[in-house]
C-alpha cells in the first residue's frame, strides 16, 4: 500500500465507507502496537493505547489535510496518544545518569552487535531498546527502524530537527551504556561456552 493508497482510503472513509478504515488500521497496527509498546513499556497499555490512537484517528481523519505522509501523522497521534496515557498513569520512569561518551565508545556499539547473529543481534537490540526510557527508545524506533528523517521525527514529537539531532544522539549514547552493560556479559559468556 502506498501513500496514494493511503489517500484512496482516507477519502473512502471520509464518504462513510468504514471497511475503509479496516484498511487503514491494518496497515499500521502492527507499528502503532510497537511504537506504543516502546512507550509505555506494558503490553496492556500499549493495546489499549492503540486502540485509543485507531480511535482518535477515526474520529479527527478529516483534519488530516495532506500536508505530510499519511504515517507521519499516524505516529504523532501514537505519540501523543502515549503521552497523555503516561501522564494519567503519573507513571514515572527512571533514567540512568549518562557519562559523556566519546564517539569512539558510540561505534563500539556496531562492533559489540557484529559479534553476534543477525538474529540474535536484532532480539538483543530489542530487548536493549526496551530499557532505554519511553521517549529515547520511541526516537530510536522511528530513526533506525523506521527510517524517519529528522524533519519527519520533528513534525511528530513536536521539536526542531536539531534538537531531535541531538536527543538521538543522546538516546545512542544511552543505548551503548545499555549494550555494554547487558550484551558483552552475555558474549563473554557465549564464548567461554563454547570454547571451555
């Protein structure tokens, strides 16, 4: 599906065709669920947020005028949606002091994921990304997975390019903390395995 499909949908919807909407909501549950799940860090809160993302969309599709990718607006209602699901919750996630890294020490982070298989490589990034606080693996998610550009990012999370820069950049920085901190003790472990 395209983002001419997209429109096609949109304008189905917005004429009273609902089959329509089914469309749409199966073409990005599966990333609302995740950049949700990213957030809020509970599968429960995650499907019940997406639901409320799938239904704010409906409800608000005809303010949608166009002027960016149907998607981008898409993940700025998750976000948002995410937001304010945090602030009733009043859950307050800590964060972990970050040391100023050097970016030597950042590209560590590609040679630790290089050591292990593609496969266990993506679970153990994921499982790394989920220790990340809410809006540092949100970020990291639409930057490395979904390949958003920094004016996309911006638009959603309502910040400057540049100060998404360097949120991302603060986000890696963290993510190293996390890979070195969970990932060389399992490698080392790993090899001593196989090699004892």
């Amino acid at each position: 599906m395209t983002t001419n499909d997209d429109k096609i949908y949109i304008d189905r919807v917005l004429e009273g065709d609902s089959q329509a909407f089914a469309m749409l909501v199966n073409r990005y549950k599966d990333l609302v669920f995740s950049l949700a799940l990213r957030m809020l860090k509970h599968r429960e809160e995650a499907e019940e947020v997406s639901q409320d993302t799938f239904i704010k969309i409906y409800k608000s599709l005809n303010k949608f005028k166009g002027d960016s990718k149907f998607s981008t607006w898409v993940y700025k209602v998750t976000y948002n949606t995410c937001l304010d699901r945090i602030k009733k919750l009043k859950r307050t996630q800590s964060t972990q002091q970050i040391d100023e890294f050097t970016e030597h020490q950042i590209k560590t982070l590609d040679s630790a994921l290089d050591r292990i298989e593609a496969k266990e490589r993506k679970e153990a990034l994921r499982k790394c990304i989920e220790r990340l606080p809410s809006e540092d693996s949100f970020l990291v998610t639409l930057f490395y997975f979904e390949e958003l550009s920094l004016e996309e990012i911006s638009e959603i999370v309502g910040l400057t390019p540049n100060n998404v820069k360097v949120k991302l950049h603060r986000s890696r920085k963290k993510l190293l903390r996390i890979v070195k901190e969970y990932i060389e003790p399992e490698l080392i472990q790993h090899y001593e395995g196989t090699n004892g």
